[in-house]
C-alpha cells in the first residue's frame, strides 16, 4: 500500500509542475507611458510553456519593432514579478518613417529601380521603412531574373538623415558574365518529343536564364496529359554552363469509352439496345500526336462513323494540323459524309486556335424523292474555331476542371437547284465547381445553331442521349438550333466512388418542322474506378412540355472509359 501511495505522490508532483511551466505569463513594457501604449499596439504572446519561451518571443518582438522603423530601441531589463510573472521593459526611442536608397546609375539601371519602385530619381529612391525587406527582395529577383541567379543586394553606410528618414547606399554583388541555359537533359522519358520542349514549353537552349519562367513553364506540364513530372526540376551550376535536368515519366493517356444503353420499344415492348465505341490515342508514336475514333449505333437503325487526326507543332513549327472524317447513315433514308482540315496554333498550354475548311456531301437514299424533307446537298464552309481546357493536377475521377469549345462556320450549301449561304455556330463548354474535398457542382452548356434560309432534314443537328440531354434516346431530337444545360451534384463517397444528380434542361427549335419545344431530363448516378476504368451508371428520365412523366421512358445508361 505504502509504495502505491508512494507512487501516486511522484505522479503527482510530476503533473503539477507541468502545470507550473505552462503557467507563466510575459508583460512587455515601454521606458514611458506612450511607449507601453504603443508595444500593446503591437501584440505579443503573454502565455508561455518555460522561461525560454519568453526569452525567444522577446527576442522576436525586438526584430519585428526594428523592421517597423525603431532601429535604436532597446531591451532594458527582465524582471520576475513571482514565480509565475515575468516583466521585459523595451525602450523604443526614435521611429524612422522611410529610408532614402541611393544607387549608382553608371553600373544599375533606372529602369531596374523603376520597375521594382516607381517612384524613383536617377539617383535614389526612397522607401517605407517597413517595406525594405520586401525591396530589396523584389530587386534581387529581378536582377537574378535576368541571367545573374547568383545576385546579392544590400544596403551600407546607413545614416541618419532627419528624425524621420535614413539615407543608404545600395550595393549590388553579381557575377560578371550574364548566364544562359545551355543545355536541356529529360530524365525518365528520354523520348519526350522535342517539339514540345521548345514550342510547348518555350524552354530553349542559349536564352537568358531566368529560374522564374522555369517554374512557372513546368507548372504547364500539368496540362499534358501524356507526360507528368516525377520530381522537381533541378539546375545544374558550373564555372561556364548551366544544365536544366527535367524529370518525367510518360503517363497513361489511351482512353476508350463505351457503353451499353437499353429501353422498351413502345411498337414491339421489347428492349431495345444501343452503344457506342469511343477510342483515343495519345503520344504512341511519341509525336504528341492524337486519334480519335468513334463508331455509334442506336435503336433507330443511325450509324455515325468519326475519325479525328491530330497533329501538333509540324516539322517543328508552332503550327499543327488537324483533319477528320465523319460519315452519318440513317436507315435507308441518306448518308452524309463530312470531311474537315484545319491548321492551328497552340497559344499556351491550354489555348488552341483553329482555321480550316468543312466540307459536306449528303445524299437521298429514298425511292421516293418527291416531296422529300431529305435533298441531295454539298456544302463548303470556312472554320475559326477556338479550344480552352485547363486539367486537374491530381484527380483519379475526373481529368478535366474546364472546358471550352467554340466554333464558327461561313459558307455556302449548294444543291442541284440553288446555292444559299449558311452560317453555323457550335459550343460545348462546362467547369467543375469544387465545393469541398468531398462535393463539387458540374455544369455544361452545349449548343448549336444553323442559319440558313432554307433547311433539310438530313442537315439538321441531332441530340438526345447519355452525351447530350440524358433520359432520351441517342440522337432521336433533331432541330436547327438547340441549347442543352446539364448539371451535376457530385458526392465523392471514395477516392474511386461518387454519387451525382442528374437535371438536364434543353431548349431547341426546328424551323424545318416549324416546332419550338423545351425538354426535361432527371435523374441519378455514380461512378466507381476500377481496375478495367471508370464506370459510370445512369438512370434518368426525359419529359417534354406536353408530356406527363411515365416511368417507362427511363433510360438506363452504361459506359466505361478504360485508360491504358
């Protein structure tokens, strides 16, 4: 009993003064009433664990009233009240306002000072004292900037001028010849196409090293889908070159995206099934090249063969090509094959512009052709198109934050009978909100617009389906101009799980059946990633003005995209 109790009184005393060391309290004064008010002014951290704790915040307030301006201030005394109280008296003395920066204009540029402080003499500048860290900093970065990394600045032969100011003399040490990047090194994925590191990137050879734009050109690397660092870029410095050694490894960027849809005939009350195949190549030629194939299906006997070839910074040059092909067959009723070839220019990593030609050849499979909503057409248009996407750094769900594309076309329709000019406007753009880590808000805005005095059915856009309006059938809308708004709330129950609303409105018109009609479709989803990719699962439902919901017109919808 006696050695517990023993025990018991040991963890005690040793509890207490724990509680004694996290109990001691700081009061900094000043030498006079008006000094006190103003280091209250200041703040300062009165509760301490021990007595070094108090020493450093001590030492610590007397920097940051130096930076301030009260460079002749002084600790004077540390006094302990009791046991638990000590008292720290500062005298401040003068405070100085700004500081008077004089340089030599024979070896530093006007224009270096100007662009750090703009208001400046061709001899001096003057400074708020607090901001002379900051000045001097900023000065040194751009000096570094411009091919000296290894630049010192600071300030000698500081004097007082008046009560308020101090005069100094700004000396800059650097090394004498001006550094260039000489030499690239890609380690890891040593076949990186080398068009990129120069076109892409900007990153080339023998310009004026400047550590700053390397950074912030490696932080574009996060928009390549194709490639992605490893580890931070590093330099290396000798006596007479300067290395840049980038890390990278080439990434999985092959997706192929299918799906599986079915619903009930209303004729035969069977199920009908729909898909499609969706392939994209990225980079396997190491060319940064990109293939696009797409090959649909649906239940109302529409075939829909695309072909997209995409290849970017030709013979080294900032330019690219891109050329497509797309063949439509609906049933027995026509065919319609367009062809596109454009040239574009990649503005940064995330904008593209294109110009290039279209050209459509459509074709009446009907016996019949008297009367016909469907004519034999050839159409010849002139494009502008421009593409913004910005990629998420690091999510496993969802590779893409924003996108926007935007397309304008100019031409004319010929047919056997007349030729019209026709103008045709196409856009699909979304942006993920991130709400939290676990919820973010999607929306999409997907639309087109054809302006013709005329128009036949076989030319009309067609919509409706998982990639469009969700809860009708693949591509069963069709119209002259339309507008589709999809929005989603995402719940991110995993790393490789979300759950999502689905609320789609549209708004279409078809001058050709001379109707103007707003569509509904809701519904609910989720996504898991597996080891085969991304599956997605959707129920929703479409309705239109006139229509009263019925469950029999949900659709389910499958799809998986696989990256490989």
């Amino acid at each position: 009993m006696c050695k517990y109790t023993y025990f018991l009184i040991l963890i005690l005393c040793f509890f207490s003064s724990e509680l004694n060391a996290q109990n001691l309290s700081l009061k900094i004064t000043g030498s006079n009433e008006k000094e006190t008010t103003i280091i209250t002014n200041f703040g300062y951290k009165q509760n301490h664990f021990d007595y070094n704790s108090i020493i450093n915040e001590a030492n610590s307030f007397h920097e940051k009233i130096i930076k301030t301006g009260y460079i002749e201030s002084k600790r004077l005394l540390i006094k302990k009240n009791n046991d638990s109280s000590f008292q720290i008296k500062f005298q401040l003395k003068n405070k100085y306002e700004t500081i008077e920066i004089n340089y030599d204009s024979t070896k530093i540029k006007k224009s270096l000072i100007s662009s750090v402080y703009k208001e400046s003499s061709s001899n001096y500048f003057v400074v708020p004292f607090n901001n002379i860290e900051e000045t001097l900093e900023h000065i040194n970065i751009k000096i570094a900037n411009n091919g000296f990394p290894f630049t010192k600045v600071k300030l000698s032969e500081i004097k007082i001028k008046d009560k308020k100011t101090l005069v100094a003399q700004l000396i800059i040490e650097k090394e004498e010849n001006k550094r260039s990047l000489d030499k690239i090194v890609i380690k890891g994925y040593e076949k990186f196409p080398k068009s990129y590191l120069r076109r892409y990137l900007k990153i080339k050879p023998n310009k004026v090293f400047n550590i700053e734009t390397i950074k912030n050109k490696m932080i574009a690397l996060n928009n390549l889908r194709f490639a992605e660092q490893t580890k931070e870029s590093e330099v290396l410095f000798t006596k007479d070159s300067t290395t840049l050694y980038i890390y990278l490894q080439k990434s999985q960027s092959n997706t192929f995206d299918g799906f599986l849809g079915f619903s009930t005939n209303e004729e035969t009350n069977k199920l009908d099934f729909n898909g499609y195949i969706d392939l994209e190549l990225n980079n396997n030629l190491n060319y940064g090249e990109t293939f696009n194939l797409l090959y649909k299906s649906d239940e109302s006997e529409q075939k829909n063969f695309e072909a997209i070839l995409n290849l970017p910074y030709l013979f080294s040059t900032p330019i690219g090509t891109e050329i497509s092909l797309k063949i439509l067959k609906r049933d027995s009723s026509f065919t319609s094959v367009n062809q596109k070839a454009s040239v574009f220019y990649q503005l940064n990593s995330k904008n593209r512009v294109f110009l290039g030609i279209e050209s459509t050849e459509s074709s009446n499979l009907l016996e019949n052709k008297n009367n016909s909503p469907i004519t034999d057409y050839k159409s010849n248009l002139y494009n502008l198109k421009y593409i913004f996407e910005n990629r998420w750094v690091s999510n496993s769900l969802f590779q893409i934050k924003n996108r926007v594309k935007l397309e304008l076309g100019l031409g004319k329709r010929k047919t056997d009978l007349y030729n019209e000019g026709q103008e045709k406007i196409t856009i699909d753009a979304f942006h993920s909100f991130q709400l939290n880590l676990k919820n973010s808000f999607f929306t999409r805005i997907n639309g087109a617009l054809l302006n013709s005095d005329s128009y036949f059915e076989n030319e009309l856009f067609r919509f409706g389906g998982i990639n469009s309006i969700r809860g009708f059938t693949e591509n069963s809308v069709l119209a002259s101009r339309y507008i589709i708004l999809n929005t989603e709330y995402r719940y991110k129950l995993s790393n490789s799980i979300y759950a999502h609303t689905i609320l789609d409105f549209s708004n279409f018109e078809n001058k050709l059946s001379k109707t103007k009609e707003n569509l509904y479709g809701f519904g609910l989803g989720f996504g898991i990633k597996t080891k085969a990719g991304l599956l997605k699962f959707n129920f929703a439902n479409g309705k239109t003005e006139t229509q009263s919901f019925q469950f029999s017109n949900s659709k389910i919808h499958l799809s998986l995209v696989s990256i490989f």
